[in-house]
C-alpha cells in the first residue's frame, strides 16, 4: 500500500481519498477547509496543518483543486510545495483545469526531477463515492501505469491521452459535447411539449431512434420524465453549471490556441454563461432545460 498526499477535500476531492483511506492507502490529507479536512478524518486519514508537510514522504502526490491558478500557486507559486516533494514521488494532479497550466506544472516539476501527470474525471460526484470515475491522463507511459496503484482505487475506466496536457484536452473535448447535448435534447424536447407530446413519450421515442444520446439515456433534463436524476429534484446535486460554464471557457481557450472553428462549444458557453448569470450557477447543468420552458403568462 502506498503513501499518498490528497490536497484539495471538496465534493469530488473528498470522496475520492476516503476511497483511498479504504482501499488501504496511507493518507494525508490538505485543505483550507477544516470542514472538509474533518470529514475525511473520521474516515481515517491523517490531517496535515499545511500542504508542504502532507507532500513530505509521499509516494504519490494528488490534487483536487478548482482551477489552474490553485494548481499553479500549490506546485510553484505562494504555497510552492515542490521543493518538499521528493525526487521518487509521482504528481498526480486531478483537476479540471487548462491544458497549459497543466503543461506549466508539468515542466516546473520535471525541471526540479519530479515525475507529473495530469488525470481530470468524468463522472461527477456520484461516481467519485462509488469510486467508479474515469481518469483521463496525460503524460508518460510509464508513470500512466505507475499511476493505477492509486487510481484503480478512485475509478473503473483508465484512458492514456498522450502527453502532458492531453488528459485536459481530452476533458475538455467531452465536456464540450456533453453541453451541446444537453442543449439540443432540451430544445427538441420542449418543441415536443409546446406541440403537444408528453415529454416521457418523446423520450422513449427519441431514445430507439436516431437522436438517442447520453443526456436522454441516463440524464433527461425534463423534470419528472426519469427518476433519480437532478431534474426530477429541482436540479439540485449534480454537476453545477458554474463548473460547465467554466470548462466550456477552457474549451473556447483551447480552440482560440488551436484555431479550432467550434460554432456549437461557442454557442453553448454563450447560454450556459447566460445561464449562469441570471443566478443558476449552483444548478445541476441539466437545469438549461428551463431556457426553454414556457412560462406562464
Ligand atoms: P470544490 O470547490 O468542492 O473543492 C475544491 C476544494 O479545494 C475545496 O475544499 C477548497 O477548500 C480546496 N482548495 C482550494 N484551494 C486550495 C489550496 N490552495 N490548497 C488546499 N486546498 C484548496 O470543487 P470540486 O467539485 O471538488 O471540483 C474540484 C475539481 O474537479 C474542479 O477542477 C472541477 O472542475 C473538477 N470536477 C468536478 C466535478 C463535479 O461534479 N463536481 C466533476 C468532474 C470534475
């Protein structure tokens, strides 16, 4: 069993090391959150008073953070831990955050001898307690393998991207997809209603033809056409439309570096944005449906 180091105990962060705790890791937990700190040490890791003393001795060095600017600050900026990493020590970072701050750390690391990878999920919180995530990782290959020991223990699905950054670009890609899926299914399925169809109808019938996709299969965002999904609970719980508004800001970076042409990404952020600023941002994502609701009146 190995020694980790998890900074960063939030929603996805959380979970994700008390899996860890679980599967008999050796953890020592960073947050600025005592909260969150306390959670996890009921379910046994050990809590340290600074990210620079949890890295110290650890054989694996992950984090869950917001955004790149914390990932940045926590390797080489003001909390600048790396110097107390040591040389055989794997980091791991886990966040969802831009390629090339990804890349930036990747290179700060390296330049002092320490290996990186950089290991977004998909799956959300759901997954991160079921320890069923997918990790999508950039980096070598052999620090990818080296990589399993810990998160074969947070997930089921294990994808090799390419090089550094590429474990980014490819979460970006996805998510990119899945906002304009959930976009389009919104407004097919509230032209269905305004015309007349019951929306579960029109689920079932989209679901066996062409038009079937991940949101109508295992998300509607119809309230009340599927049970146990956000839509059916007031869009609560889920995957927060502040968090898609800014991977689909990510997404548009990317394709601006890239001269990429994505009219659709383009679009969805604009909505989401939208969305987002009429005070939905802690809504689960699926809640775009209600852009396209009519209301009474
Ligand atoms: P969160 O806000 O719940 O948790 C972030 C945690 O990081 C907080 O506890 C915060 O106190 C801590 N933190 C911030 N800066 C820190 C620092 N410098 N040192 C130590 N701790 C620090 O966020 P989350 O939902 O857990 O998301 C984390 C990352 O995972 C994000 O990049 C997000 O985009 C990504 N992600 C989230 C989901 C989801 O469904 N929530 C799904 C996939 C990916």
């Amino acid at each position: 069993m190995a020694k980790v180091a998890f900074i960063g105990l939030g929603n996805m962060g959380g979970p994700m090391a008390i899996n860890l705790v679980k599967a008999g890791h050796a953890v020592t937990a960073f947050d600025l959150s005592a909260a969150a700190l306390a959670q996890v040490k009921v379910e046994g890791a050990a809590v340290a008073a600074t990210a620079a003393e949890a890295v110290t001795d650890a054989e694996f060095v992950i984090s869950m953070l917001p955004a790149g600017k914390h990932v940045l600050g926590l390797y080489l900026g003001e909390q600048g831990v790396a110097g107390n990493i040591s040389k055989d020590a794997l980091v791991i970072d886990c966040s969802t955050i831009d390629a090339d701050s990804a890349r930036k750390v990747g290179a700060g690391l390296c330049a002092q001898g320490i290996a990186f990878i950089d290991a977004p999920v998909s799956g959300g919180v759901g997954g991160a307690k079921a320890g069923t995530l997918t990790f999508i990782v950039g980096g070598e290959a052999a620090h990818f393998e080296r990589a399993k020991t810990v998160l074969g223990n947070m997930g089921k699905n294990l994808f090799h991207a390419g090089d550094v950054g590429a474990g980014q670009v490819a979460k970006i890609c996805n998510n990119m997809l899945l906002s304009i899926l959930m976009v389009g299914t919104s407004e097919a399925l509230q032209m269905g209603v305004d015309n007349g169809l019951d929306p579960k109808v029109l689920s079932d019938i989209m679901l066996k033809s062409s038009g079937r996709n991940w949101t109508l299969e295992l998300y509607n965002p119809c309230p009340d056409v599927m049970p146990n999904v956000p839509s059916s609970n007031g869009y609560q719980g889920g995957f927060m439309v502040d968090l898609m508004a800014k991977d689909l800001g990510l997404a548009l970076e990317a394709a601006m570096q890239s001269n990429s042409s994505t009219p659709m990404g383009a679009l969805a952020r604009s909505l989401y944005v939208a969305h987002q600023r009429a005070g939905n941002g802690k809504l689960d994502f699926s809640s775009i449906f209600k852009l396209f609701e009519k209301k009474a009146g």
